[in-house]
C-alpha cells in the first residue's frame, strides 16, 4: 500500500505542489521511510491519537497510518488543496483511520493521549506556542539537526527533549543532518 500512496502523492504532485516540483520518485520513497522512523518512538507507540501538522503531502501521517490501521490520524494543514489532496489519497486507500483539518494547530482540538508529529513543517519553539495549555502527550518533529538548539532556546515551558540523530542509523546520504526530536513535559 506505501507503493500506492507514492503513486497518489507523484500524481497530486503534478497538480499542486505537495513534496516539491520535480521529485524523483526515489526521493519521495526516501521521504516515506523517513516519516515511518516514527514509528520506533516509545511515544509513538504510547500514542492513541496522532495528529500530523503540516502535513503537506500527508507526510509523516500517512504512511504511519498505513502502518498502524489501529491508531487514529488526522492530517493538518492551513492550506486547503493539500488538505484536499490528502483526503483524496486516503480515500483512494481505503484508510478509514484517517481525519483532516484544514486551519491553525493553535485551532485544533488535541485529545488526551494524543500526539503531534511534523516533518519539516515547524520551528519547535513556535509550535509549542501553538499548543500551550492543550493535553497532549508528546511532540515528535522530523527536522534539520543544526536548528534544533536556537528553537529550543527561546521556550519557556519545562520540557524533556530528546534529539535522536538519524544520519546514524540509516546508511543513506538522504538522513545527513537530520534528526528525530522527541519532546514530553517534564514531571
């Protein structure tokens, strides 16, 4: 089924940009494994509800859903066509565990129990902002390795970060620099 989504995600690709014009289909399969290095996360596991902001092309949420029919995903963005892209993906699936909101995360209802996951899409500090005051369990954020420190800097919040360098563990130029962040409140 992750072949089908890549082959949903290249087609709507064409139409509206979701990853960037003009990727190779190799980069967008390098893409859904990187989204799927979730998956390995405690937090992740822990998590009845994950909320995938920014979402763009449904990345992270979507392969993670396909992984994990159990869980519950919604898929958010601020801009309407890749809301609407990504509901046509999961439709075209057949993923039934799959809910969208188009508009701010600092709008979106989180449950208890839930968790937020980003791939690329936020400064940490500037999310975190977002969902002051919102029940959520955790904050898992695929991103650049060099701006993890200068978005941390600035929250006020008492946090326990853990930033896992993913260039480690895959042997594959695509994860030089990246890495997971694991955010939970402390206490």
């Amino acid at each position: 089924m992750l072949g089908q989504y890549v082959n949903h995600l290249l087609w709507w690709n064409n139409k509206i940009n979701l990853v960037s014009r003009d990727v190779p289909r190799e980069t967008v399969l390098n893409h859904v494994e990187h989204s799927l290095s979730i998956s390995g996360s405690n937090l992740f596991k822990e998590a009845d509800f994950i909320i995938d902001t920014g979402t763009g092309g449904g990345l992270p949420g979507i392969p993670l859903a396909i992984l994990r029919a159990e869980k519950r995903f919604v898929l958010n963005d601020i801009v309407s066509k890749k809301v609407m892209a990504c509901k046509h993906i999961a439709s075209m699936l057949k993923l039934k565990n799959i809910d969208s909101y188009m508009g701010s995360l600092k709008d979106l209802e989180v449950k208890p129990n839930s968790i937020i996951v980003s791939k690329h899409a936020f400064k940490i500090n500037e999310m975190m902002e977002m969902i002051e005051g919102k029940p959520w369990l955790g904050v898992i954020i695929l991103k650049g390795r060099n701006e993890i420190e200068s978005e941390l800097e600035s929250i006020k919040l008492h946090l326990d970060v853990s930033v896992l360098d993913l260039q480690e563990g895959f042997k594959n130029p695509f994860y030089d620099g990246k890495a997971m962040v694991e955010i939970k409140r402390k206490g």
